[in-house]
C-alpha cells in the first residue's frame, strides 16, 4: 500500500469510528482501494477502542456547529471548465475563476473526492476577494472527476496516481496561472488530500509560491521544504489526532527551510471542517479560517 493509499484508507476507517459509514460502507470503499478483506477487517477492528473518543468528538463538535458565527457573505464568482497544457503535452482540466481586479493568483487544490462544487464555490469565493483562482482535477488523465459514477470510484483512482504525476500536475497548474496573471504573485491552498498535497508540492522545491495554505494535510514522512520560498499558513483542527500527528514534522521543516509561517489549530473542529456539505463542518471554524487565509494572502501575495 502507498502512503497515499494509506492515507486515503485512514480517512474511511475514521469516517466509520465517527459513524458517518456504515462498517458495510467502509469495506466497500477500502475495497475499491485494491484493499483485501481480510487488511480491511483488520483496519476496522480498531472500532470499539475508538468509540469513546469518537463519541467526544462528536459532542464537541454539535456544541461548536451551534454557537453564533460569522457567515462570510461575499458571492462567489461563477467558474467556467478549462483545460490547459500539462507535463509532457497531456491535457489538464480545472475550474476557472477570474476576479476582475485580480491582485494575485491562487491554485487550488480538491479533497480526496475530486474536483466538485464545493472546491469549485471556494475558487469563486476567492475570485471575489480579488485572488483569480484555478482548481485543478488532479483526475485529468483519468477523464476528470466527472467521468466517474461514484465519488468513492474517484478517490481509488487518486489513490492508485503516481505522486510524481500529481506533483507534476500540480507544477503545471501554477505555471498556469503565472501564464494567465503575469506579473502577480501566486499561491496554493488546499483541503484534506489537497492540503497533503500542497505539502507535496513544497517539498518538491517549487520556489514559484509566494504563500501556501495546507488545510488540515498530512506532512509527507522525511519531507523536507528546503528551496520552497513561500510563507505557510498551517491550518489544523484540534479534533483531527491523526493528521495533528504529523504537525511537529511539520513545524520542524519550517524552521529548518527558514520559511515565514504560523500553525493555526482550532480546538474545537474536526478534520475538513471548511467544508458545508460535509458532516463535520463547523462554520464558527470555518469563517475564522478563511478570514485568517484571505489575511494571509493580503500580507504575502496582494499586489495592486
């Protein structure tokens, strides 16, 4: 198993202790990552030991989803389907937002469901804060996300990619968006699997960002972000253990690339908490961290 897969099998067995799966569910999707019966039953056996914790979690995060928020009220701009060019010639899909000031460039990058509404409304929300922004599919090569009956169906796919190819499709994505906002300064966010992956991206030494915005991704084991030159905003929730795991080495690597940046954790939300249409959304979170990212990107990326 890679450590993609890895990571990817973790979120549907901490999907299941937090009982948005069913046990019959999550063995379907393990299945679908190329996982046999017997690994899957055994990575669900950890259940009745995480029940406690999970029922805690759960509280906690009612108690959160409840108290008054602010609602972030800017109209997301509309983005339209565009493809541009890849690694090797390959053809890249993505969702386009264009601001009509733009002030920098932001690539976004999708969760581990592929490219839907809900990182396509955050490129458009972006896009209305001044930020042209570029969502790409990471499931280009394999026809898009769309080409894919099941979301789960999309998450194996992104499973089985080679990382190099991600990274690569990532690579090209900001060349893009340098080619379409010359002269401004760009950046990367993403959520879940897209914040894993905007780790990735720094460790493989892209010097072109001029900030970046993992939200709640995992920090690549022996990575090292030594000639990456963006300032990083971390973004983590309390509730989140198993990625929280990873933040120490992520710390560390800030300090040793000598990399402007904060880890911000809310305590009280739980992994992809930004995202509405999941079930451990948390809007008090959620409008704090974006509003602490469009900050971040005011500092670091603006430009007039």
């Amino acid at each position: 198993m890679t450590d993609l897969q890895r990571y990817l099998a973790e979120e549907i067995v901490e999907d299941h202790v937090d009982g948005l799966v069913s046990r019959r569910e999550a063995l379907r999707r393990l299945g679908l990552l190329g996982l046999s019966g017997a690994v899957a039953t055994s990575m669900l056996a950890t259940v009745v030991a995480d029940e406690a914790k999970a029922t805690i979690r759960v509280a906690l995060q009612k108690q959160a989803a409840a108290s008054p928020s602010a609602v972030i009220a800017e109209a997301a701009i509309p983005t339209r389907p565009i493809t541009f060019r890849g690694p090797g010639g390959r053809r890249l899909m993505g969702a386009w937002a264009a601001a009509p000031r733009p002030r920098g460039g932001v690539l976004v990058i999708h969760e581990n469901r592929g490219l839907n509404e809900s990182i396509r409304a955050i490129a458009g929300r972006l896009a209305s804060s001044g930020y042209s922004a570029l969502a790409i599919d990471l499931l280009s090569e394999e026809g898009g996300t769309g080409s894919f009956p099941d979301e789960f169906e999309a998450m194996a796919a992104l499973g089985a990619a080679p990382t190099s190819r991600l990274v690569a499709d990532l690579k090209a994505g900001v060349t893009e968006l340098r080619r379409r906002l010359p002269r401004k300064k760009v950046a990367a966010t993403g959520f879940c699997f897209g914040g894993g992956m905007t780790w990735l991206l720094l460790s493989s030494k892209e010097s072109r960002l001029a900030a970046a915005v993992p939200f709640y991704g995992p920090f690549p084991e022996g990575g090292s972000l030594v000639g990456a030159k963006a300032a990083v905003l971390g973004i983590y929730a309390g509730l989140d253990t198993r990625v929280n795991a990873s933040m120490p080495e992520a710390r560390a690597a800030l300090r040793k690339a000598g990399l402007e940046h904060q880890i911000v954790t809310f305590p009280e939300a739980d992994h992809a908490f930004l995202n509405p249409a999941g079930a451990r959304y948390n809007p008090a979170a959620a409008a704090s961290a974006y509003r602490r990212m469009l900050a971040w990107f005011g500092t670091h990326v603006a430009t007039r």
